[in-house]
C-alpha cells in the first residue's frame, strides 16, 4: 500500500469515527413538519420525477411509478395521521393510499395503491434526511424507492432495505393547505354562447369543453379555462369536416343538420395525446388525436359503427365507449383507438323514463359511471363495478328550473374534478333562439352516488366560485379582429373552398359559387353571438365586386335576414334582405326578397346587426349601415328569430359574398366588431 493511499484510510476512518461519536450522541431527527391539510408532490433526489398513479388509475392494485413532474391531481399525495408517527399517503386522483403489495416484508415489494384500511402496510414513519424524507414501512422497516435507481418514467416503485440512497429520498413539494374558497360568486350560464352537447376534462390546471357544431367547419370547438368559469377559445378537433362525403363541402348535396353532434374528448395520459370521437350520419364513427388542444389535430381512423353520442374513457390506459340511445351500450377499442374489440349492452332504459342518450363515462373509486340525459328535462346516472355492468340507475334531476330566464332545464354534458377534488357539472341549458348554453353547477357525493347542488329548489343563478387558486387568465371571448389570422372564434357554414379567401390585410371573400341562394353559397363565415344581446359590425369594402354578386352581414339559421349589398348593372345598393327559409328536411323554400334599400357609391360600408338572443319567442335583430363608420342609419323592418329547436344551432352572424351571374368578384372585410350591453 502506498503512502498516499494510507494516509487516506486513516483520515477515512477518523472521519468515521468521529461521525459516529455524534449520532451517538445525538437525539433522533425530528421528522418534517407536515400539514394533513395539504397536498404534496414528491420528487425523488436521485431522478427528479415525481411519485405518480400509473395512467391515472383508480382501481386496487394500480401500479404507482415516478413520472415526469406534472402537478396533476396523480402526482399529489395528502398525509393522513395514523398515530404514533406514522401516516398514509392518499392520492387526490384516486383517494387510495399508498400500499405494500401483499404485505410483503421482502426486498422489491411492490408499492401499490388500495383502499384505505389503515394496516400497518399502509402507514409509514418520516425520517429527514438534509431536506428530504425517508418513507419507512411500518409492517416491513424497509424504505420506499426508486426501483434500481432509475431515472425513467414509469419506472418502478418498491421497498427495499434502508440504505439512504438519493433514490430511496424525496422532496416534499407543499402544494397548498387549508384555504378558502376564492371570493365570489359566478352567474350562469358560464358562457353565453351555443356550445351544445359538451364535454369536459382536466388536464394538469386546465379544463377543457368540447361542444357540437352539425355543418360548421372547422367543427367540435374547444374551450379552456383555469378557473371553470371564465373560458376562450382554444381549438377545433376537427379542422376540416372529412366524413367521405362531398356534401360537406356543399358539392352535390348539403349538411345541414348533419356533421358532428353529442361527440367525446379524453385525454391519454401514458401518450401524451388528446382524443376525439363521433359519430356522423348515423352510420360510422371518426377519430381524431392531437398532441395539444391548440396544436394540429389529424383524422386517425374511420370505423364503421355508429357510436351515438358516445363518451370515452381511460381505464388503466384501455380505451372504452359508453354510447346508445334507449339502449345503452359499451364498446372497448384497441389500443390505438381505430377498431372494436367487444361491445356489450349494459342497460335497457324503461318505459316509464323514456329515452336516455348523451353517454359520458367515467370511473371513480371502485365504481364505473355512465352519465345519461333524458332530453330535454333530465338527468340520469348508471353505476356498476364493471364496465360491462349490471347497472343500477339513480336521477340526478328531473324538471328542475333553470337558472335562465325563459330557458329550459340543464342537462347533458358531463363531470369533471377539479384539483381540489372537487367535482362539477356542466350542462347546458336550451335558450334559442341562441341556441343551448353551458351552465355549472357543483356535485357532491352521498354513498357513491352524485349528488347536485340545488339553490332554493332550482338550478343556482349563482354559485360560490369553485375552489381554484390561479393566476391565468383568458383571452375574450367578444371583441374586435382584424383578420391578421383566422381564429378558433370563427367557422364556416359547411367547408370552405381555400383557395376562394385570404387574411393577413383582412378578410379577403372571393366570391366561390354562383347562385342564388345563400344556404348554398359556400365560404359563409360564421361567428356565434354572445347573450343575451350584442351587436356585430362590420367594415366592407366592396369596391371589387362584380355585377351580380351579393356580399353582407347575415343573422343565420334556418330561417334568416341580411343587410349587405347588391351590384347590379354596375349600381351598388344597400339592401336589408329577408324571407330566406328552409322547411323540415333543410331544404331551401325561400331564398329571400329585399325589405328596404338605398343606393350606395364609395367603395366602403359599415353593416351592423343587433340581436336579441333571450330565450322566447318574439326576439328581434335590427339592421342598420353607416358610409362613415360613426353615423348608422336604420335599415328595414326588425327581423323575427324563430326559437324552435329542430335547427339545433343558434343564430350566429354571418359574413358572406356569392355570386348570381359569374364567379370573379371580391370584398375585404377590414374589421369585425363584436359589442354586448
């Protein structure tokens, strides 16, 4: 041995010596200071990623893994006092705690998650280790670790022998406390604008509502929110309405009415990916995923059942399909979502309830959820603990008066838990002739059942604001565009032709099909109107129109008004149109008469329309035009909205240019402005 490398051994066990003189001599480590009210992230030493519910998993047994740090309701862990020093970890995901599998005393015990019984292979003791903790098993004495040090997700939880390894330690990441709801009530409806038959998720702090559109492109819009009560616009699953048929892109036939209704978003956590799925045409079901709700989305399969207003869900990372009208169904698909496995009838809706559709799916503790409306006056929920069934069936509401004046009763759309754990409602409400509208309300649960939060016997008005701390914000969901680019706030009547509009020095119509009819005209762009009154305008300029062509601000649905202008002979003309119908079946009865109009010249005009959207018969929009963008002069007689609900949609504005004689023409919308009271 050389000299250098004794004299390095006998510093070595100096040191030694001296260390352990004082832990001899020292008191035990206190363990860390911990608040059973809060919520914890733990991030391991050696690999940085935090302890995780495998593919958030609810069920005994479930795997629990390190993942990337996410802050997710998987990734936090509430300490819950046993006595004596010791305490379980319970997910907020799941409510589970963190269990030794089998309650084995053996190296590389698995660490699972299980119902909470408070055993001894559920409890741990805290020991503190320079900023970090130790979690000490009380049955086996062995500590919670990283399985072979690893630094990947989805590695391995296990126990294993004390020997105060980096992977064997974790930072406890205080995520909040006790607190107090934020200050505040919130009003509904949440928003004010048609989003039908909703769906909502959660991923990480943000919620996410898909809604229908029928024949608008790009189609199933999502909204997002931090707070779930003020929301933006976000994306479109569905950029293009590619559901094999020309129809769609008015070639051939029409789609009205058509399209996407009662669709399901999901997210995929073990993929990182976002999932859409509907069904169109009663015959055949679409796919589309996306790695973010505001990135691209992309069709990924096209299978041949109809999935009637279906809802999907994860569980343990298989996909599952809750689908059916009366008859109430659940389909499996493979892994990649592009083909059934099995599907099953699970439940028969009796004669005495009617009709339940509008299927939300969902898995909670030890049970499965299939969440159903009756339209349009109730709502019904199945419970079972297998996916397959049987089921039993509670009413969640019946009849119960709406927080809209003039409106109808909430029900569909779907469940969601909020960070806190807290779980909410959002329905919509029938109120045209706007169209149906999201509304939210809380849900508690009483012996695993759902219960909803009532006010006075009705659908609350107003609710204390959900108990969410954030500091995001959102985008409007009203106001000005110049058309620098084409918004998520805006959708065409059926798909546009591309190459027929521009934007980037506004909004560029050429005009895209000639004929007389604007339920036929292509490259009609929509936006919807927010409630319960506002007033869009528009700046035009039509100094490159041809003869014949006709270019305006609509009040669209099936039966309909514009004002805009006419060229004809090489005279420009300010009309206010009316009369446009369609019967039953979405055909065309009457394509429109002018009610009033003037003579115009300059090139540039500002159209503006005010609606009237609250829910009842008799409602109005009023037309108006200005050639100086300050002064508007009324034009035409006001215009009665029909309120039915056949049409499904309600009323938006719509901005159009078609031609009568030939194609070639074009006007520039410079600004579109969107004001409420």
């Amino acid at each position: 041995m050389s000299r250098v490398r004794r004299r390095l051994g006998f510093v070595l066990a100096a040191v030694l010596t001296a260390t352990a003189a004082v832990i001899a001599g020292a008191p035990v480590a206190s363990a860390a200071t911990i608040d059973t009210s809060a919520s914890y992230v733990l991030v391991n030493r050696n690999s940085g990623k935090a302890l995780d519910v495998y593919n958030l998993a609810t069920g005994d047994g479930a795997r629990i893994t390190q993942w990337s740090r996410n802050d997710q309701a998987q990734q936090q862990w509430q300490f819950v006092d046993s006595g004596g020093g010791y305490y379980r970890l319970r997910s907020k995901h799941s409510g589970k705690v963190l269990d030794v599998s089998g309650n084995s005393t053996a190296d590389g015990g698995a660490i699972v998650q299980w119902t909470d019984n408070n055993a001894a292979n559920q409890q741990f003791s805290i020991q503190d280790i320079d900023g970090y903790i130790q979690l000490i098993g009380r049955n086996s004495g062995k500590a919670v670790e990283v399985q072979g040090a690893s630094t990947a997700d989805n590695a391995n939880i296990v126990q294993y022998s004390d020997w105060n390894g980096a992977n064997q330690q974790w930072q406890l990441v205080k995520l909040g406390g006790t607190t107090q709801p934020p200050a505040g009530t919130f009003t509904n409806p949440v928003v004010w604008q048609d989003f039908a038959d909703g769906d909502i998720i959660r991923v990480g702090d943000a919620y996410y509502y898909s809604a229908s559109t029928m024949h608008y492109s790009p189609g199933a819009p999502i909204l997002r929110s931090y707070d779930l009560v003020n929301w933006e616009y976000a994306g479109h699953s569905v950029p293009r309405l590619d559901f094999d048929s020309s129809a769609y892109d008015l070639s051939g036939g029409r789609a009205y009415v058509k399209g996407i209704w009662a669709s399901t978003l999901n997210y995929r956590p073990s993929n990182s990916t976002y999932y859409w799925l509907g069904c169109t045409e009663f015959n055949r079901t679409y796919v589309y995923t996306a790695g973010a709700v505001d990135g691209a989305w992309s069709k990924k399969a096209r299978i041949n059942n109809c999935y009637y207003d279906a809802g999907l869900m994860f569980d343990n990372d298989v996909p599952y399909v809750a689908y059916g009208n009366g008859t109430i169904s659940v389909a499996q698909l493979n892994s990649d979502l592009t083909a059934q496995v099995r599907a099953q009838t699970v439940y028969q809706t009796p004669s005495n309830i009617g009709t339940l559709e509008g299927a939300r799916m969902y898995k909670r503790g030890n049970y499965y959820y299939i969440w159903l409306t009756r339209p349009a006056n109730g709502q019904y929920v199945l419970r079972s603990t297998s996916p397959w069934g049987p089921y039993e069936q509670r009413q969640v509401l019946l009849d119960l008066p709406g927080p809209i004046s003039g409106g109808g009763v909430p029900h569909q759309g779907g469940l969601v838990q909020t960070q806190a754990g807290d779980w909410w409602y959002m329905a919509f409400t029938d109120a045209y002739p706007g169209g149906r509208m999201p509304t939210l309300a809380p849900i508690t649960w009483s012996n695993d059942w759902p219960v909803l939060t009532t006010v006075n016997g009705r659908w609350g008005a107003t609710y204390p604001k959900p108990n969410i701390t954030t500091s995001k914000t959102v985008q409007p969901m009203i106001g000005s565009d110049t058309f620098t680019s084409l918004g998520h706030r805006w959708e065409w009547n059926h798909n546009p032709d591309t190459s027929k509009f521009s934007v980037g020095n506004g909004l560029r119509l050429s005009t895209a099909t000639v004929t007389n009819d604007l339920y036929s005209a292509r490259n009609t762009l929509t936006h919807r109107i927010q409630g319960p009154s506002s007033t869009a305008t528009i700046e035009l300029d039509y100094s490159q129109m041809a003869n014949g062509d006709r270019s305006g601000l609509a009040m669209l649905r099936d039966q309909s008004a514009w004002i805009g202008i006419r060229k004809d002979n090489g005279v420009t003309r300010v009309s206010m149109t009316n009369g446009l119908t369609m019967n039953s079946s979405w055909a065309t009865t009457g394509t429109g008469s002018e009610a009033a109009g003037a003579n115009v010249s300059g090139g540039k005009i500002w159209l503006r329309v005010s609606a009237d959207i609250r829910p009842g018969s008799g409602r109005t929009a009023t037309f108006s035009y200005s050639t100086n963008g300050s002064t508007f002069t009324n034009l035409g007689p006001a215009f009665t909205l029909n309120n039915a609900w056949q049409f499904f949609m309600g009323y938006r504005f719509a901005m159009f240019n078609y031609a009568t004689q030939a194609l070639g023409g074009s006007v520039t919308v410079n600004r579109f402005d969107m004001t409420a009271p």
